[in-house]
C-alpha cells in the first residue's frame, strides 16, 4: 500500500478542512456585496474584524498569513491595495482558482478587513 493518500482522499480532506474553518465563522458564509475600487475598500478596513475573518485563510496561507508551502504564497504584509485587488480578481473568476469559490460571499468591507490585518503582518 503506497503512503501517498489516493486524489480523492487528499480532495475529501481538503473539503473538510474548509468545512471546518467556515464552521467556526458564519459571517463568511453569509456576508455578500459587489467588489469595490480596490484603493477605496481597502481605506476602509478594520483589521480587528479581519482577525476574525482571517482562520479561513491562514488554514492554508499559514499562521499570520506566513506560508510555508510553494503552493501557498504568503499574504503577510501586502498593501491592502495589492491584497484587495487579489482578493477581487480571483472573486471575479479573473484567476481559475478554487479561491474563486471561497471568495465569492465576502462582502467589499470583510475584503477591507482582511487586507487590513494582513497588511499589519509585516
């Protein structure tokens, strides 16, 4: 028997570690909105609530944002404006990435948030 896990395993592990993560945080799977002018948005962030919002992404992106797997790229103290814009483009389906659907609930303020705690990850 092989020790690397079958592909269906390794996706049915995934699927539930962001199951959990959004467990723990319902104004993730709740929150809506349009995306923004990133600069605007990001203006307005309050990385307190970003604390809040940030399990769902450190699950991959590592503790504070630090990653250390390739596959993950940190996203500890990038300008709000860089992280909004990411975050934007992927919700908008501009990158094929799984983010897509992860983002697709979050609100234009709980991007702000999140791009303002991660960006005091320095």
């Amino acid at each position: 028997m092989s020790a690397t896990p079958a592909p269906h395993r390794v996706a049915v592990m995934f699927l539930v570690l962001i199951a959990i993560a959004l467990a723990g945080h319902p104004a993730i799977l709740l929150a809506g909105g349009k995306p923004a002018d990133p600069e605007a948005a990001a203006a307005d962030g309050a990385a307190s609530r970003g604390a809040e919002l940030a399990a769902l992404c450190t699950s991959c992106h590592g503790r504070d944002g630090r990653s250390n797997i390739s596959r993950f790229p940190s996203i500890a103290g990038l300008e709000p404006e860089v992280f909004t814009a990411r975050m934007q483009a992927l919700k908008a389906g501009e990158r094929g990435h799984l983010l897509k659907r992860m983002t697709r609930d979050l609100s234009e303020q709980d991007i702000a948030d999140l791009a303002a705690h991660f960006a005091e990850r320095k």
